[in-house]
C-alpha cells in the first residue's frame, strides 16, 4: 500500500491535470463560501473513492483480458472523455443561459449536485500511467484485499494535492472569478474533447 | 450637463510643440544611433535617419494635434509588421524556411518572445528553471533582456504595454482599422474575461507538462512569426490552430468589428498585463461632472475596457491598455489621460504629457531595432 | 491628504519616468543581473540533461546524456535520455548504449542520416520508443523514452 500512496503522492500533481484543471476553476465558478466548496470537494472525493473501489474490483476480477487491451482502453477512455467534456461544457454553457434560451434541456441535465460527480468520474477514469501501474498490479495480485489496499494508497496519495482547495472561496470579487472559473471550464470541457478524440484515433497527446 | 465645464484642448502651438518633443528627440537620437552614427553604409544611415525623424514627427504631431491614438498606431502597428519581417528574414536567412526544426528546439535556439511569460512563473517557482527552449542570455532574443524589458515596461505602463509595446498587439490594431464601419456589434463583454480562463489554463498546463502549451498549441502570432516544421499529424494539427486563430481573431474578427479581439479574448499576457495596471501611475480618468453620458468612448475602445456602467460611475477597467482611442474621441475632453492620486478633471495637459514623454520613448526605442532593419531592405532594394 | 495623494503620483510617475531613461542603456546590465537569478536555468526537459558519458570514436563522438525524468514536483515515471554524435557522423549511425551506466546494453540505436529513419532495439524493458531523432548543427541528436 505503501508504494501506491507514494505512487498517488507523486502522480498527484498529474491528477490536478485531470481534474484541477476542471475542478479549480468549477470551484471559482461555483464559488458560494468555503462551506459549499468542502461539500463539493467531499463529493469530488468520494465520487473518487467510490470509483477507485469498483476500478479495484474490477481489475481484480478481469485481470489481464480486457484492462491490458490498449485498443480497449483507448476507445472506452476516448468515448468516457467526450461524454464527459460534452457535459462540462454544457454546464459551463449553461450557467450563462438566460432563461429565455431555447436549450431549456441544457439546464435541466445541469443538476448542480451531480457536477462534482461528473469530475471525479473523469477524473478517476483519468487513465493516467500511474493508475494504470496500479491497474496492471491489482490486476495481477491475488487477493482483493490487495487490490483495495492498492488503491486506497494512490486515492489518499493523489488526494492530498486537493486539500487546500476549499481556500478557494475566500476570494473577494466573487462574480469575476466565477465569470472566469465558467469560461475555464468551458476550456477544459475543449481540451478533454481533443484529449478524447486523441484517444480515440489512437494518437497520444502530452505524451 | 453644464457646457461651461473647463475642458482645456490639448493642442499646442507650433513653437510650444517643438518644444515638447525637443527632449525626446535628442535622447532617441543617443538611444536609436548610439550616439555616433556610423556613415560608411549609406543605406543603414539612411534607415536609421528616417526612422529617426518619423518618429520624432509622429511625437511633435501627437503635441501639435493634440490627438494620440492616430499616431501611436501608425508607429505600432509599422513595428508589427516589421518585427515579423525581421523575424521571418531571419529564418529565411539562418534555415531557408519560415519554420522552426526539431534540432533549434533540441538545441534550445528558438528565440523568446514576451507571450512565454505567463507560463514560465509556476514552474521556476518549482523547478527554479525555465520552461522554454530559447537562450538565458546573449543570442538573438533571449530570455533575460526580454523578460526585463516586459518587466520595466509592465511596471512602468501597466497594460499600456499593450498599445505601446507588444509587437503583435499591431496586427489586430492594424487590421481593426480597415474598415470604417463595424460590421458587428453587439459583442457582449462578458468575453473579455477569456484571456483570464486561457491565462488559468495555460498556467496550469504548462506548470504540469513543463511545455510551454500555448506556444506549441495556440499562439496564432505562429503564423507570422515562425512554427515547427510540419513533420507529422500533431504538427499539422498544430499549424491548422495557428493559422485559423490568426485568421480568425486576428484578420476577420476585427475588420468585422474594429476591435482587437485577439488582444481581447485570446492573449492571457494580456490578461496578466492588465493586473499590472493596478500599479503603474498612468491611467486614464473620467471626469464625471464634464461627462455627458454619449458612450462615444465605449463605441471605440478596441479593448472592450469600458462599457456605460463604467462610464458612470467614472471608472476605466482593468483592460485598458491607455491607447488614447477613446479621449481623443470625446468631444468633451471628459476622459482623459490621468497620474492615480490626482482627482480625475485635473492637472489633464501634465498626465498626458509625462506619460506620452514615457510610453513614447519606450515604443520608439524599442521599436526602432526592427523598423531600421525594414527600411534598410528597402534601401537597398532600390540603391 | 489629497495632497499627499498627489504628491505620491507624481513622485511614482517621475521614477517610472527615470525608469524608462535608464531602461535601454542599462539593458545589458540589468538583463545579465537578471540571468543570475537561481530560476535562470533551462529545465532538463528541454536542454537533454547534462553529459553523463562521453565516448570518442574514430571520426566522431557520442555523448550519452543523464536520464530526464524531472516533473514540476518530484520525478515523473516516464522520460527520456538524450544521445548526441558529434563529429563527423558515418551515413548509417549504429551504436548499443548503455544509459544506466549499469555496464549493460540497453538498446540498440541505429539511424539512416540520408532517409532520416531511426530504429530503436531495446534490450531493457524500462526503453520505450523512439522520441526525437534529428540532425543537428553538431550531428545528430536522438531522445529515447524510457520509463524509471
Ligand atoms: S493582449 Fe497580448 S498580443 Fe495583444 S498587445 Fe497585449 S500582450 Fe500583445
Ligand atoms: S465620450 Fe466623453 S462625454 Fe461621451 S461618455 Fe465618454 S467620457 Fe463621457
Ligand atoms: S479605455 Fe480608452 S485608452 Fe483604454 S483601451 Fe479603451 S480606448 Fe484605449
């Protein structure tokens, strides 16, 4: 367990890539008071763990076969980005609809709640070489247990870099930094479609 | 509104300009020809005589005139295209082509360019090194005398840096000036904050891949300066961006709507040049009781810097980047070039004139390196 | 106290004024000031890393350079070494290196400089692929990906 804290420890400032990118600015966006944003960022978090458990079991219980399949994972990873950018976007959009717009669906789908939910699906889908290091070790340990424990280490490991997050709402000038935090979202909510439509063709971006 | 409002015109006399400008005119003649102009190459004296003199005409007029913008146009949107000239003569000449080969990358020679800044803060803070492949010193256009002469002119202007230094910033100007009309409009200024959600985005790629992200994926000064050489999809890819951003925000959007949208919605130095406006003395001021409300200004600013809640509560934003537009197109000299501290409607005619003595010799001295390299070409196409 | 505001503005306009003066003839000055900050360095990740071994050989030399795994905190897992040959490089470049200094081969690199083709055999599995591979003003220059 150890080697996978100081794996999430060291590929932390990775997963602030993931998911800082969209969750920084989603917090600046949203930013209602530091309450709001602990209550965001547990979310986030758990949404992680929760994932990261079923990512444990399920390494576990495939091993090898399909996670070790590259096309498998580029095309499964390509398709949960896109979806997944899709909706950022949307939300970003959708913050700043009048509420005369026509795309009414638009701010139905955007269930405030479920935003964090959403990022740290993305996030905890990331894919990122460690997590596939991870993936690949839980895949081919014996016990569950093991693979749990795996996991439970790259969660606590990774997590550490979004402590201080919740600092983020005691900016003064709220309105300007969440007009900046919607348009970054909507940025990131781009650069995951390119990310995901990399994957998908195969190619690799940032390495 | 009360028509009796003291509004000094900021003309001067002949005699009072000459004057004026006769300061600037000696010490760009020590700072652009060192001091001892060397005659033995006709065309290089030539260039550097006429470079000379325009600007010092150019300086005069804004004085005789009393106008800025017109003038500081004319010097800064020459100094765009001359420093893409001199840039692209350069690759044209070292490397036979306008693009940039893995090797220049690999043996760190690419020269640097103020836009680098903004992702360069996080990783020195870090890593304590520089993200970018260029030189620390000596080479042509390395990374210490560029980050000094940004740091100097952003302490010194604020965002002015980008009316009155930047060597892009002239492209959008130009070409938002070629039409007399704007085709569009309404443009909400809600987008003016981009550059502060590309600045976050960019900061924080960079800092995490130790690239500098938007010079290999967006910068679409790429495309007048130099780009990587296309070897494959990636850097075809990169290219397309390159060139539809130039085009984009560059050429159309603002003939379309005499803006500079570029400068407006994309840069992100220009989003951490406008923070720096909160310490320069220079601004620019309204003066509310002179004020009748017309929104002549807002119509003009190529910056989206002022909207009519600005206007009335007699407050320049943040964006402005003090290209003199907007006062010279009050016809109440109710906004006006301004020192913080000094009450907005005062001390008008001193304001201008110290910060147009200091912006201009910036842009002049800055600028003339590139301008003289043109004319000289020209010279010598023709000798 | 208006007056003192007054007074502070124009004393910061005036020393930006000075500022300014001193700007262009001392840019030299203050620009090698400058590149003596400790930041003043270009991150390994693109320079290559210093020299690790030098190997001289008949007509050129072949410079393996210290392993890059540098990220913005820490080390990453994955990352590179960067050979150079300078000299006078043969038409076909063929070398084994051995990055690690391990007294192991650890792949097999071998360059077509006409065609520009690389092909890399790795013979440890940290070695990934083939990064860049391109001429330079020196020779030549290749980084291979390889993994901590
Ligand atoms: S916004 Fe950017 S490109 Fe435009 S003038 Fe300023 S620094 Fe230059
Ligand atoms: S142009 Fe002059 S008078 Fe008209 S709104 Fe602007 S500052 Fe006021
Ligand atoms: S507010 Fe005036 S000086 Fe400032 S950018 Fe706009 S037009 Fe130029």
């Amino acid at each position: 367990m150890l080697d996978t804290f100081i794996l999430g420890l060291s590929s932390g400032s990775t997963c602030l890539l993931t998911c800082g990118m969209v969750f920084f600015p989603y917090l600046m966006a949203g930013s209602a008071g530091t309450r709001k944003i602990i209550s965001d960022l547990s979310f986030f978090l758990m949404t992680r763990l929760i994932v990261y458990f079923l990512l444990a079991t399920l390494a576990w219980y495939f091993g090898k076969t399909i996670f070790t399949s590259a096309i498998f994972r580029n095309y499964i990873s390509g398709i949960l980005y896109i979806l997944f950018a899709v909706m950022l976007i949307w939300y970003s959009v959708g913050r700043n609809r009048k509420p005369d717009c026509p795309a009414k669906i638009v701010t139905t789908v955007n269930n405030k709640k479920l935003v964090p939910v959403f990022l740290g699906v993305v996030n905890s889908l990331g894919f990122c070489p460690a997590l596939l290091l991870i993936l690949t070790k839980s895949a081919t340990q014996g016990t569950i247990t093991q693979s749990y424990l795996a996991f439970l280490g790259f969660f606590a490991g990774s997590s550490l870099y979004f402590l201080p997050l919740p600092l983020a709402g005691r900016f003064r000038k709220k309105k300007v930094f969440e007009t900046v935090g919607t348009l970054a979202t909507g940025l990131a909510g781009i650069i995951f479609i390119i990310k995901g439509f990399t994957n998908l063709i195969g190619g690799i971006i940032n390495g | 509104m009360d028509e009796t409002v003291n509004n000094p015109s900021m003309k001067k006399s002949f005699g009072k300009s000459l004057l004026y400008a006769l300061p600037m005119f000696l010490i760009t003649f020590v700072f652009i020809t060192g001091g001892k102009p060397d005659f033995s190459d006709p065309a290089g004296t030539l260039a550097i005589l006429a470079t000379f003199l325009g600007m010092n005409i150019l300086y005069f007029l804004m004085h005789y005139t009393g106008k800025t913008d017109k003038f500081r146009a004319i010097i800064f949107i020459v100094f765009a295209l001359s420093l893409s000239f001199t840039l692209i003569r350069n690759m044209l000449e070292i490397r036979h082509s306008m693009s940039f080969s893995q090797a220049d990358i690999v043996e760190c020679k690419i020269p640097f360019c103020h836009l680098v800044i903004p992702m360069m803060i996080l990783p020195a803070a870090f890593t304590k090194s520089i993200i970018f492949p260029g030189t620390i010193l000596g080479g042509f256009a390395n990374i210490s005398s560029m980050a000094v002469l940004w740091l100097v002119a952003t302490l010194v202007l604020g965002r002015g840096f980008c009316s009155w230094g930047c060597f892009y910033g002239g492209w959008d100007d130009g070409f938002s000036r070629l039409r007399k009309k704007p085709v569009i409009k309404k443009i909400s200024d809600y987008w003016r904050w981009m550059p502060f959600a590309v600045l976050l985005m960019v900061a924080i790629t960079a800092a995490l891949s130790l690239t500098p992200t938007y010079c290999s994926w967006i910068c679409p000064f790429k495309a007048v300066t130099e780009f990587e050489q296309v070897t494959g999809m990636e850097s075809a890819a990169k290219a397309g961006v390159f060139i539809s951003l130039f085009l984009g925000l560059v050429v159309i959007l603002p003939v379309l709507t005499r803006k500079r949208t570029q400068c407006s919605f994309l840069c992100p130095l220009g989003a951490m040049n406008s923070l720096s406006n909160k310490i320069t003395p220079f601004t620019v001021k309204i003066d509310k009781k002179a004020c009748n409300e017309c929104f002549k200004c807002v119509d003009v600013c190529p910056l989206f810097a002022l909207t009519p809640e600005d206007v009335k509560n007699g407050k320049v934003s943040i964006f402005c980047s003090k290209c003199g537009k907007c006062v010279d197109a009050c016809s109440r000299k109710a906004i006006h070039y301004g020192i913080k501290g000094i009450p907005a409607g005062s001390m008008k005619k001193f304001s201008r004139n110290i910060f147009l003595f200091v912006s201009f010799l910036f842009i002049a001295v800055f600028s003339s390196g590139a301008i003289i390299t043109v004319i000289k070409s020209i010279f010598n196409l023709f000798i | 106290m208006k007056k003192i505001k007054i007074a502070a503005g124009i004393f910061w306009a005036i020393l930006c004024l000075l500022l300014i003066l001193v700007l262009f003839p001392g840019l030299n000055n203050f620009s090698s000031g400058i590149s003596r900050f400790p930041f003043m360095k270009i991150n390994p990740n693109l320079t290559g890393g210093e020299a690790a071994e030098q190997i001289v050989m008949k007509s050129c030399t072949l410079v393996v350079r210290k392993p890059v795994f540098d990220g913005l905190i820490g080390e990453r897992k994955q990352g590179f070494v960067q050979i150079d040959w300078r000299g006078n490089l043969p038409e076909i470049i063929s070398d084994t290196i051995d990055y690690d200094l391990d007294k192991k081969p650890d792949f097999v690199i071998r360059i077509g400089r006409s065609e520009s083709s690389t092909v890399l055999k790795p013979l440890n599995p940290k070695v990934r692929k083939v990064g860049i591979s391109t001429p330079t003003s020196y020779g030549w220059s290749a980084r291979i990906k390889i993994e901590k």
